[in-house]
C-alpha cells in the first residue's frame, strides 16, 4: 500500500512540473552584435578604381536591402548590413531603430562611408528571424540640417504603400508568415466613423474612431462582438487594424465585429492617462462603455468583448479588465508595460520594475478573463514583466496564448501578432 500511495505521489508531482513545461516553453533570447561585413571586408586592399567598380557592381547586382549575408558556420544568425548612397562629402548618416531605446549591442548606430566611394555602411550580426522598423537620419554638416526618412533601397514599409511623413522601414526576416495586413479586399464596404467625445471625468476631449463591418446590422441579435483599442494612430496606421479585419472577416476567420480605436488628445496625456489610472478606467468603464453601447449595436456579452493595446495601451487593457472583468472578459495586450508601478520616476533612467497590475493578479481571486500576450526578445524589461505575469496566470489557470518575437518594441512587430492574439480571443472557449 505504501508503495502504490508513493506511485501516486510521484505522479501527481510529475504532472505538476511537467505542466508548466509543456505551456511554457519560452524561447531562447539572442542578441544582435555590432559586426563586419565579409563582402565589404573582401574589399580592403582594393585600389580606389577597382573599389569604385566594385561598389557600382553591388549596386547593379542587388536590389533588396538591408544587404544580408549568411554566415556558412552558423545558420541562427546574418551579417546584416544597412546601405545608404550618397556622393556628397558634407552628410553624417545614421539609423534609428523604434523601440530599441539605445540597445549597447548596437553601438551608436553611424554608418561609415567606404573610404572615398558613394557607399554608406554599417554591418551587425541578427538573429536569422528577426523583425523591426528602422529609418535613416542624416546630418548636413554645411547646411546644419537634419533630415528623417525611411530607407530609399527598401520598399517594405510601416505602414503598407506609398510613403506617408510618419513612414518607417521595416526589415522583416520572417516575411513568409500569413501577413493580414498587406493583403486589401477593394470591395469591402466597412466603414470608419470618427466622433470628438469630451470626458467629464477626465475633462478633456478625444477622437474616437468606431470600425463597423460590411453590412452592419443595427439588428442584429445580441449585438456584434467588440474590440476596444488603446492608442488608436498605432492601431489604425501602424497595425492597420481596419484592413485586417476587413481581409478576417471577408476570409471567414473571425464572425464580423465592430471595434472601437481610443485616440490620446496628447501625447503628455497619454503618459498619464494610460498607465494604471483609476480615472481613465473610470472614464472607459463609466463614460465611453455606456456611449458605444447607446449608439452602435454592440454586446454587453463579456466573453466577446475585448480591450487592448500595445505598452502603455496593453497595461491599461490588463487594468481595466481586472477591476471590470463583468464588461471586458478578454484582453489583448501587445508588448504590455506590466513592469509598470502607479507612480513613475522620470527620465526613464530612473524607471524601477515594481509589477504592481501582476501582484494583483497574483493576489486576488481568479478573474474571469481570457488573455493573449505577445513581446519581443529584445525588450528586457518588457520580456521579463511579461513572462513573470505569464507563468502567474498559469499557475492560476486562466486561459491564455502568448507569443514572443524576436525584435523591439516595435509595431512591425505588433501587426503581424495582432491577427493571432484576435482570432484566439474570438474562439469559442
């Protein structure tokens, strides 16, 4: 008998510990380092005619860029180099990548121009899947001018199409996945209703933009199911929110819903507004709630409703569904800032992790909400916020799907996970 109960025992710790294995499997973090480019470094000892030849040859030869070179030891990784041409002898160039908040491994980001030729350049090691928005940024030393604009020799944009003022490259290495938002349906009649709503609470006065699908019916029974989103430029320019619901519904991948974009009527205010305050929950849950259900068909349906956002937008998602988990019973947060305390030292030097929205979870009664979480690898503060919130809702058994990028804090990123975090979330449970 002892030896059965001890079997039993035994079983029931193995099933414990190989639960948390099997639902987290996070992955391996590798990092960018500052590199050489072989092609370029074959070039060294070339005089300066065979050098320029060389350089008008690479130009001819190639027309995808960033230039990427395979490393024949090691496949995980790519020399990747950023090219800008230029023949004038007055300009500093550089490129900024978002979100990357002046990584070390990437130095200070100067491209070199190769001796006297027309060529700039700056090579780094990338992980082979990696995915960011990066823009050039030249210095005219004569005119003392600066200038911000994305990569002339790459097409690949965020956002999709011709170049806008707010354009960024994208360099995707993970290109083959099913990216929603590129596709465009041209005969879809969704519509965008953009409304100036003024706050008593909050005493001020923002846009806010409503999604209605092709052939809304005001009658629908039940009403349709909704999304209501944080940071509403992000969501409707950068992640392009509008276009791949378009191209989820017309495909039968989700049912039609309506969403709902919340602008920021300022940038300051944002800061303030979205991380952890109880009054911008208040005017969410009290105010704008209350207003899309009296003038839109929506459900009052928890499990179909959805709030979320990228960073800030993503926390305040998390916040407001754990104070009114009877109206937002899924939360969709892209990059959340859950590292985030109720007060906040600036600049960011100052930041300090405290995970105050995890220790309320980890704290209370389990809440009846769905999450899906997603982040980068290169976002440390970001990662480990979020992989700590993800093994707390594990242990507390919420349904729940992450997924981790390998890139910044970057919405490059962001619309090509947006997709999967809705269709899980608009899954039967």
């Amino acid at each position: 008998m002892k030896v059965i109960w001890t079997l039993i025992l035994f079983l029931i710790l193995f099933s414990c510990t190989t639960k948390e294995k099997k639902t987290l499997l996070f992955r391996e973090i590798k990092s960018p380092s500052k590199s050489v480019s072989p092609m370029i470094s074959s070039w060294d000892n070339l005089n300066s005619a065979d050098l320029n030849k060389n350089v008008d040859l690479f130009f001819k030869n190639h027309n995808k860029f960033p230039f990427i070179e395979t490393d024949s030891l090691y496949d995980d990784y790519l020399y990747i180099t950023f090219i800008y041409r230029d023949t004038s002898k007055n300009k500093i160039v550089e490129f900024d990548i978002f979100g990357n908040y002046d990584d070390r491994n990437l130095g200070d980001r100067k491209l070199k121009r190769l001796k006297k030729t027309s060529l700039f350049y700056r090579t780094y090691y990338m992980p082979n899947d990696i995915c960011f928005s990066y823009r050039f940024v030249i210095y005219d030393t004569i005119n003392n001018t600066q200038e911000f604009f994305p990569d002339p020799l790459n097409e690949n944009r965020n956002p999709t199409g011709e170049e806008k003022a707010y354009s960024w490259s994208v360099l995707d290495l993970r290109n083959n996945e099913d990216s929603l938002y590129k596709k465009k349906y041209y005969d879809v009649k969704s519509q965008l209703i953009k409304v100036a709503y003024t706050s008593t609470i909050l005493k001020n006065t923002r846009d806010i933009t409503v999604y209605l699908p092709e052939r809304y019916d005001k009658n629908k029974p039940h009403g349709y199911s909704t999304i209501y989103l944080f940071d509403s430029f992000i969501y409707l320019n950068r992640i392009e929110v509008p276009n791949v619901l378009d191209n989820m519904i017309r495909e039968k991948r989700i049912e039609p819903m309506i969403a709902v974009f919340i602008d920021n009527p300022t940038k300051e205010l944002r800061d303030k507004e979205l991380p952890l305050n109880f009054a911008f929950k208040d005017f969410v849950v009290k105010e704008l709630v209350p207003y899309i259900r009296s003038n839109w068909n929506v459900t009052e349906i928890p499990e179909k409703t959805i709030i979320g956002g990228m960073s800030y937008g993503g926390l305040s998602a998390g916040f407001c569904a754990f104070y009114h988990d009877s109206i937002f019973g899924n939360v969709l947060s892209q990059s959340g800032s859950f590292w985030r305390d109720t007060v906040i030292e600036e600049p960011s030097i100052n930041w300090h992790r405290t995970d105050w929205l995890i220790k309320q979870f980890q704290t209370s009664d389990k809440k009846n909400i769905r999450f899906y979480l997603d982040w980068g690898l290169q976002e440390p503060i970001i990662l480990n916020s979020n992989r700590k919130f993800t093994r707390i809702l594990d242990r507390l058994e919420y349904n729940y799907k992450f997924s981790e990028f390998d890139g910044w804090h970057d919405w490059s990123n962001s619309r090509k996970s947006f997709p999967i975090g809705l269709k899980y979330l608009t899954e039967n449970k």
